[in-house]
C-alpha cells in the first residue's frame, strides 16, 4: 500500500511539474520593468517559438535593435531567458502564459552575485507608461557633460529622433556610445532606457528650453548628473589622439594565447608583409560586439588582399580557464574567424604589462591600425555603433579608406 501511495504521489507530482514546464509564454511583444536604481527601467521583448516545444527565442528590443543571446528554456517550473556573454539571466514564473515575474540575476564567474525584481507581461509595446502630452522637443544633437562629483567629468554627444512623444537615439562618448535608447517625452521631461542582457540605463531629464538637466542611472548601482545644450555642431574630441604610444615607440608587440592555447605573436610569419587591425575588446563588452559584428565579415571580404585582424580580450577573470568559454561563446555568436587572444582582466596594471608601450587605454573597444612594415598608423578609442547612425556610417568609410590605401603602400 505505501508503495502504491508513493508511486502515485510520484506520478502526481511528475505531472504537476511537466505541466507547468509546458505552460509556453505568449508570442508577440512584451513589455517588461526591472527595479533599478533609478527606479522602474522599463524593457520590451519579443518571444518567437525555438527549436523545440518547450524551447523559445526570445529578442530584447531597444529602438531599432532586435537583441538575442540564445534560446530561452524551462528550469523546473521557471524560464530562463539566458544572455550567457554577459553572465546574467532573467527567470520567472509564468502566469497563465501572459505574466512573468522573477529577477534579472548577474553573476560573476558563474556565481550569482546581484539581483533584482522583475516583471513582465504579454500584449504592449509601450516603453514609459502614464505619460503626459508632449509639450517639448529633444530632436537633434546635444552637448553633453556626465559628471559624479567635480573631479569626474565626461563629455557626451547627444542625437535624438523624437515623433510624438516617441524618441530614439544615444549619446555617443569617448569610450563608445550608449547604443539604443528608446523612451518618451512626458510633459516636459524626457524619459529613455536600455537593457541589453548585460547593461541597464535609464536617463531621467527636464528640458527647459534649450537645455537639458537630470541624471544618467547605470548599471547595478551607478548615477550621475547630465546636463546637455540643444547644439547643431556638438562634438567629441579626436578620438584618433586619446590613445598614444609612448615617446620612442612606433610599434606594439605581443604573445598571448589563443583559445586553443596556442601563442600568437605579430612576429609570426602569417602577419608579415600585412596590414593587422588589433582590437582591444572583451566578451563582456556590448561596444565589442558591434565593433566586431563589422570586423568578422570585413576581414572575410579582405583577408585574400592582405588584412589579418587580431582581437587581444581583457576579461572580468584573470584565470585562461574561466575567460576562454566565454571567448568561445563570444567567437561562435558573431562568426569570427581570424583569432582572439586572452590577454588577461580589465585591470590597468594589466593591460600596461601586456602592452606598455602605450600611455593609457581609455576605453573598450580601442583599434589599432598597423602598416606592412608593423609600425602602429592609427589609434582609434572606442567605437560608434549602428546605433550612431550618420556617425558609423562615416566611421566605416574613413576605416576602409585607411585599409585600403595601408595596402597599396609597399
């Protein structure tokens, strides 16, 4: 008799989980909101049917952007939607398909280390909700100054496309721009978020006539103040000159491992005679991904003429053991096929022991642009994006333009 009870108490349960494993969420858009530090950081999403019945792909949606990491999947009665690059995940419980509530949890080396609230539901593509009536505008460039006391200011660059109370756009900065934001106008005050899987950030601002006042939340914890001017000619400085060579070099060099553990050096015969972009990246960098989402098919159009690119990656562990999966998964989800070398943690005494011919890295990514003869021609600090728009347009022309004339040189 006990064993029957069991067995049938066995099978009850068994059913209980498979049933609710298969509750599958609704396809189409959703709209979602992480408890922030800056408050409510409203996201939206797409979920697609995967490639199994109990699989789904689901898509991060920042204004124009259309963002996966890989297929979502049950864990037990909860759904995982995994953004394995970053080391975070967003898991909930589904309610009737149509509501998920949970955390987004950050790890570090696999450890979970931070999480936060979650909820989302099926049916809306709103980003801010309870808006008033737009009664100002934010189209066009801004110039910006991000600052977290008097010693720590950054200059920014601001374009925005508003329709409505509707608007997209970014800041571009010296270290890379913000990628897409997406938000509204609501009165008098601008309201704009992006989460990719990895970064979280929210501006909130007031708009008083050609000036913008308010604060930029990033991150788990980070804030700072913004303060920007509607300006037609706003600019950052040469992002050329912000990264240099030590006085008395011309060249860098290296020996770092690949991924299969062998060690490369632009010593060796397969870069001699040839034009090398070097580009200092990691697996946890959004910027990275873009910039190497146009390196991977333009080395595949130009390595018959001589190009050869190197990806050196500082990551978040300083162990090979721990950086190089993460190396792989960010290889095989861009296409990349020429190599990235572990290069060691993000920390600066690191990076100046692995090259320290060079006066300061400012920023990831930052792209090397070096001639036949090995001598370093170009230092560009960070990237601007498709996000950027006219900006990577133009960045894309003047890098090909530099390529191409580095190759007909003897």
């Amino acid at each position: 008799m006990y064993k029957l009870i069991s067995s049938v108490f066995a099978l009850c349960f068994a059913f209980s989980i498979s049933a609710q494993v298969f509750i599958s969420p609704a396809s189409g858009i959703w709209r979602g909101e992480i408890i922030h530090v800056g408050g409510a950081l409203p996201m939206n999403f797409e979920v697609k049917a995967g490639s199994t019945s109990n699989r789904f792909l689901i898509q991060l949606r920042n204004g124009e952007e259309r963002f996966s990491l890989g297929e979502s999947y049950f864990r037990g009665d909860s759904l995982v939607i995994p953004f394995d690059l970053y080391e975070s995940e967003l898991i909930g419980k589904l309610t009737k398909g149509k509501l998920l509530t949970g955390y987004l949890v950050k790890k570090r080396d696999g450890i979970p280390f931070s999480r936060m609230p979650f909820q989302a539901q099926a049916g809306s593509n709103e980003r801010f909700t309870k808006l008033l009536p737009a009664k100002v505008s934010v189209q066009g460039k801004w110039m910006a100054d991000f600052w977290s006391d008097e010693t720590n200011h950054s200059p920014g660059v601001g374009i925005f496309t508003q329709k409505g109370n509707q608007v997209t756009g970014t800041f571009l900065k010296t270290s890379g721009d913000y990628r897409y934001l997406q938000g509204n106008i609501s009165g008098d005050s601008l309201f704009l978020s992006n989460f990719d899987g990895s970064y979280l950030m929210q501006i909130r601002a007031r708009i008083q006539g050609k000036t913008l006042t308010g604060f930029y939340f990033s991150g788990l914890a980070g804030k700072r103040n913004l303060k920007a001017q509607w300006d037609p000619k706003a600019a950052l400085p040469d992002l050329k000159k912000l990264t240099y060579l030590k006085l008395g070099f011309d060249r860098i060099n290296f020996r770092l491992p690949s991924t299969r553990g062998e060690a490369i050096s632009l010593e060796d015969a397969r870069y001699t005679n040839k034009v090398v972009v070097i580009e200092l990246m990691g697996s946890w960098c959004p910027n990275c991904i873009d910039e190497s989402r146009f390196l991977a098919p333009y080395y595949r159009k130009n390595k018959d003429k001589g190009v050869e690119v190197i990806g050196l990656a500082f990551e978040t562990s300083p162990e090979f053991i721990v950086a190089k999966p993460k190396i792989e998964s960010f290889i095989k989800r861009v296409g990349i096929d020429y190599p990235i070398l572990f290069a060691g943690d993000t920390k600066e005494e690191t990076i100046t022991r692995v090259l320290p011919m060079l006066q300061k890295v400012h920023g990831y990514p930052t792209t090397f642009i070096i001639d036949k003869k090995g001598i370093v021609r170009e230092i560009h600090t960070g990237f601007s994006g498709p996000s950027t728009g006219a900006y990577y347009a133009d960045w894309i022309q003047e890098f090909d333009k530099t390529i191409q004339t580095l190759l007909k040189e003897k």
